[in-house]
C-alpha cells in the first residue's frame, strides 16, 4: 500500500471520528453563525486530529499548516451547509438534509484528497 493511500484513510477515519464520536458529547450549535463557538471547537476537533494523523508521517511543520488548513476548509463547508439549511428551512430528518449533507461530506473528504495531493 502506498503511503499516500494509507494517509489518506487514516483521514478519512479521523473525520468520523470528529464528526460522529467527538461531535456527540457536544451540545448543538447554531453553526450557521460565523464566528459560533462551538462551530469553530467542532473545525479545532478536526484539525487537532489532524495534526494527530499527519504528524507521523511529515514534517511537524507541514503537517500544522496542513491542520490549520482543514480548520479552515471543516468551519467554511458546515457554516455554508448550515446556512444552505436554515435559509430554505430543511427539516434535519428530512431526504433534503441527507442530500446536503452527502455533499457536505464529499467536500470534506476533497479537503483531504487535496491535502495528500499537496504532500
């Protein structure tokens, strides 16, 4: 297996550990508001793991940079699903919210096909 493959499923792995596991113990948030607090611990929750994963594997350096980018890319996908979801009122357990939220993940995981792309 190569490396590159293996990174890129230890990321994938940190993502539902994030956005699943880590995400439960924490009360919903309002994460359509940007500078939401607890939008911003949920994108730190990411790029922590992140760093976790990578730093193993790169330089420290560029494995922090390579965090803070998915700080960054994890606040800006769910504050634009969030809003996408408030402005047209969808239900969360409505077949709309699922839809969105398959494109929220394929944003997610492009974040980390364009990480391993950059290394």
């Amino acid at each position: 297996m190569e490396v590159e493959t293996l990174i890129l499923f230890l990321l994938v792995c940190k993502h539902a550990v994030a956005d699943l596991a880590v995400q439960s113990f924490r009360k919903p948030c309002k994460k359509r508001l940007y500078l939401n607090r607890g939008l911003h611990v949920h994108a730190l929750d990411h790029a922590v793991l992140t760093l976790a994963v990578l730093v193993f594997f790169i330089n420290p350096l560029l494995a922090l940079a390579f965090a803070i980018l998915d700080y960054v890319a994890h606040w800006h996908i769910d504050w634009i699903k969030s809003n996408i979801v408030w402005a047209f009122g969808i239900p969360r357990d409505g077949a709309a919210f699922w839809r969105i939220q398959t494109f929220d993940q394929i944003f997610h995981f492009a974040t980390y096909a364009f990480i391993v792309f950059l290394m």
